[in-house]
C-alpha cells in the first residue's frame, strides 16, 4: 500500500517504469523474507523457541498477489495494467499453481480486508 501512495505521489508513469517496479517489487518482498528469517534466527527468537518455516518461493508468491491485489484496485491510474499483466503472468505460472491451492484460504481472508481499504 505504501508503494502504491509512493508511486501516485512521484507522479511515475507505471507503464514506462514496468519493469524497473517488478523488479523494485521482488526485492521488496525478498527483503521482507530475509528480515522474518534474521529475526528468526536471532537469540531471543531461539532462547524462547521460536520458528520459522517459511519457504522463500511460498513467500514471494504472496507477496506478489498482494502487491496484484493492490495495484489491481485502480488498474487505470498512471498505465498500471502493464504491471498487472506481468504479476498476473507470475502468479499463474505452472509452478505456482500448487500454490495458489495451499493459500486459497488465505488470499480469501485477506481480500476480505482490502475491500475495507478505500485509496
């Protein structure tokens, strides 16, 4: 959602800058994955039995849908449909299908909660 605001507030021409903000997007969600599995890994996380399983290629896919999810909401705003299409493209690949089955559930709830989101 920040990325979203960030985006309408530079004013950026999403259509000419596709590429460079799918791009932007798989780094901010790679960095969101490293960060969960640091702080995982930290002494406290350890000392009080935490864990944390998640699978690098099951977090990039929701990260994506999420990122879809977002854009998607003003499809027309500054030439977003060609950034659509490429994270459309990614989350229906082959070897996401998998995937979207095991988080059919959750992608539920949580477009339960965009639909309360007005920007």
């Amino acid at each position: 959602l920040k990325m979203h605001h960030y985006i309408m507030g530079w004013g950026t021409n999403i259509a000419k800058n596709a590429k460079f903000l799918n791009n932007v997007i798989k780094q901010v969600i790679r960095y969101a994955y490293t960060a969960i599995r640091h702080k995982s890994c930290n002494k406290v996380a350890r000392d009080s039995g935490g864990v944390c399983d998640l699978q690098g290629r099951s977090v990039l896919w929701l990260g994506t849908h999420a990122f879809y999810t977002v854009f998607s909401k003003k499809p027309d705003v500054h030439g977003a449909s060609i950034l659509l299409k490429s994270l459309q493209f990614e989350l229906s690949l082959r070897r996401n299908k998998p995937l979207m089955y095991q988080f059919k559930k959750v992608v539920k709830e949580g477009l339960k909660g965009v639909t309360a989101l007005d920007f």
